[in-house]
C-alpha cells in the first residue's frame, strides 16, 4: 500500500488574522489552564461531587472526538470498503481527526484530578481493572492519536524527502519505504481503535442506568455512539474540506463531496430508524405526549437529522453553500444526541445541575483554537490537500476571497 497522494502545501503566510485570533484564544487558555492547576478544580470549575465530569469531558472528548472521527470514517470508505474516489480527502481528514483528538487529551489532562500519573495508564499494566469500560477508553484514544499521527507521516516524510538536502532529508528518503510496507496495518489499527473506543463511550453511559433519562437510556447505545461518530466525522470533513479548498484555491471535489453527503443521509437514515424502533419498543412516545421536559430535546435532534437527510437526497448538484450549511445541521443534531445522552438527559444521584463556569468555556474555546492553528501551520507547510487548484471560473463562483456562497459551483 503505498502512501503517496497528488498533494502540495498550500504556502503563503502563516500569520493571517484567523492565525492571530487563534493564537490569542490559544494563549488565554493556556493561561487558564495554568490557573486551574495553581488553584485547583473548585475554584476553576463549575464542577461538583455529584456532576464530577465538566464540559472538558463532555464536550471536549465525547462530543469533539466524534466531529474529528473523519480520518477513522473516511480511512473505513476507502481502504476497507474500497471506495476509491474518496482517497483525495484522506490526507485532511486524517489531520483534522490527529489535532482534534491531540486536543482532547490535551482537554482530558486538564480535566483530571493529577494528569502527572497518566502515564501509569498503558504502562502499569498489572494494575489494571480488566472489567473496566474506561480503562478500554483510555487505552484505545492513547494508542489512536499515536496511530493517526503515524498516519500523517507520509506527508512530512514526502515534503522533507523533497525539499531538504541536509540529514532530516536523508533519513526521510530512507524510512519512507518502511512507512509505505507499514501503512497496511497502520491503518488497520486506525479502524480497529476509533470503533471500540468510539461504542465504548456508549457503554459508559449504559452503566449509568437511571442517570440517564429513559429517551436515551438503551442497551443499543454503542451502536447508537458508533453510528454518530461517522455522521459526524464525514460531515466535518465535508464542512472543513469546502473550507479549506476554497480558501487556498484549490478544486473543491464538488461530486466527491456530495457523494460522501449521499453516504451519511443512509447513515442517518439507518440511526433514526433504529432510534425510532428502540423508543417504540420500549414505550417511550407516551413521555412525549405527557409532555416530558426532555421532549424538545428529542424532537430538535430529530428535526436536525431529518431535514439533511431531505435536502441531500433532493440534491442534483453540488452547491457548496447547501452542502457546507447541511453539513452544520448534521453536526448539530448528532452533537445535540452525545449531549442529551452524557448531560442535558443526565441526571445525577444527588441531583443539581451543571453549567460551566467562564473559565471552563475560554478553554474550552482556546482547546478549540489550538486545534485551527495546528492545521493552519500544517497544511501551509506539508502536502495536505489535493494539487489540482481550481479554475478561475470556479473562483469566481465562490467569490472573492474563497468566500462559500450558494451558488452552482462546478
């Protein structure tokens, strides 16, 4: 399997104001953060003894891992499923799933209680709890952001490879061979890990039982966090791929993409009809005619998932503004569902509520920010996306300065 891609840097300066914005959000966080372990999580976060878990975890690792599960679903298309077509996005999509994931363990370090004994987690291993779901968790996101970086390698090994004479040139040109015969099963393990950590998260919340409200509480919720982790990872790429190609002047991949829009809308189709069968099966329509607090909940997340699934399948052509508007929709339904599971249809043994404090929220913001300055410097520096640059008709279409409008593009 070989590891090369038709990619180049996309250049240019890396000091742009969306560079700077990120910077200073990244720069407060870090102060933040530094804060926090200076004071403590009592007086940094909203957090109690009955709501332990704030929205570093909530949001930060369950929520945005899933958004960045695009490298997991698209690797899943293309090299299990032999789709092809799809192979120009991989490069990006793996990166978007390498910074987000690094940014959630860097929000999970914040979040726990001593971050300094983690590293007891893979290495301690006669201490470990073998009926331990979060064990497994740990384990599997530990060794993924290990392997979606050894994932990303090709592209630095390629661009030193090519542009570097000096000792960092020679060795790249000498591994390069090795990653190549590796890539195999690599990838192998990308897929593996994302699947049992991404349904392991589900059973961390069916061992929660009554915690969590019955409109969520269900033996099928792996399956149920498995199917949203690809709504949501093949909907970012589609929302962050349309970025960046119009940004930087590069071709849009207008088919490729709403083929891939066409795959999630079965996706959802398959997750909205077993959500529907598991509420009817276990008796649970009746709560929303009673008018449960938590029906709005449910009705959003249905009403965000179903109108994407209409508009895709309507869909002719690809108008970039559609897709990239549809995409939203998509994340925020399928967020709206991990949420509703993990906190807003989560109630705790002593009760209370939780909502986070400032502080929590500038983290998690600048964690976030961190994540848009890693993938600036990265694709500005290595060969990320694909080569071919657009027409100047299609720039044109897009408007000035890679502005996304809805207009026919290609």
């Amino acid at each position: 399997m070989s590891s090369r891609h038709s990619a180049t840097p996309v250049m240019g300066p890396v000091l742009t104001s969306t560079f700077k914005i990120a910077a200073v959000l990244a720069l407060a966080a870090g102060l933040l953060v530094i804060w926090r372990f200076s004071v403590g999580l009592g007086p940094a976060t909203a957090m109690t003894d009955e709501q332990p878990w704030g929205v570093w975890k909530l949001f930060n690792v369950i929520v945005l891992t899933s958004v960045a599960s695009g490298g997991y679903a698209v690797a899943l298309l293309v090299y299990v499923l032999n789709r092809g077509k799809y192979h120009s996005l991989v490069r990006h999509a793996l990166l978007t799933s390498a910074v987000g994931y690094s940014a959630a363990m860097l929000a999970l370090g914040t979040d726990v209680g001593t971050p300094w004994n983690f590293w007891k987690v893979p290495l301690w291993s006669w201490a470990w709890n073998g009926d331990s779901v979060l064990l497994e968790v740990a384990l599997c996101i530990t060794a993924y952001i290990l392997v979606l970086w050894a994932e990303m390698s090709p592209a630095f090994l390629e661009h030193w490879a090519h542009t570097r004479r000096d000792r960092l040139g020679a060795i790249a040109r000498r591994i390069m061979p090795h990653v190549d015969a590796a890539l195999i099963w690599i990838i192998g393990l990308g897929i593996v890990l994302p699947t049992m950590h991404q349904s392991s998260l589900g059973t961390l919340y069916i061992l929660a039982g009554y915690k969590v409200h019955p409109f969520w509480q269900t033996p099928w919720l792996p399956l149920f966090f498995l199917l949203s982790c690809w709504i949501m990872g093949y909907a970012a790429v589609i929302i962050t791929y349309i970025l960046s190609s119009t940004r930087y002047g590069r071709q849009t991949e207008n088919k490729t993409l709403l083929s891939l829009g066409r795959v999630i809308s079965w996706i959802i189709g398959a997750f909205l009809v077993l959500r529907l069968a598991d509420l009817t099966y276990r008796g649970q329509w009746g709560r929303v005619l009673d008018g449960d607090p938590h029906a709005w909940l449910l009705v959003l997340e249905f009403a965000l998932l179903i109108v994407p699934v209409v508009l895709l399948r309507r869909m002719r052509r690809a108008r970039l503004g559609q897709l990239f508007r549809i995409g939203i929709l998509i994340i925020g339904g399928a967020s709206l569902y991990r949420m509703s599971v993990v906190w807003l249809g989560f109630h705790p043994l002593g009760g209370g509520t939780y909502f986070p404090a400032l502080p929590e929220m500038v983290v998690t913001l600048g964690f976030m920010a961190m994540q848009v300055l890693a993938y600036l410097v990265i694709v500005k520096k290595f060969p990320i996306l694909d080569a071919k640059r657009a027409t100047s008709r299609r720039r044109a279409g897009q408007g000035s300065g890679g502005r996304i409008n809805g207009g026919q593009v290609g």
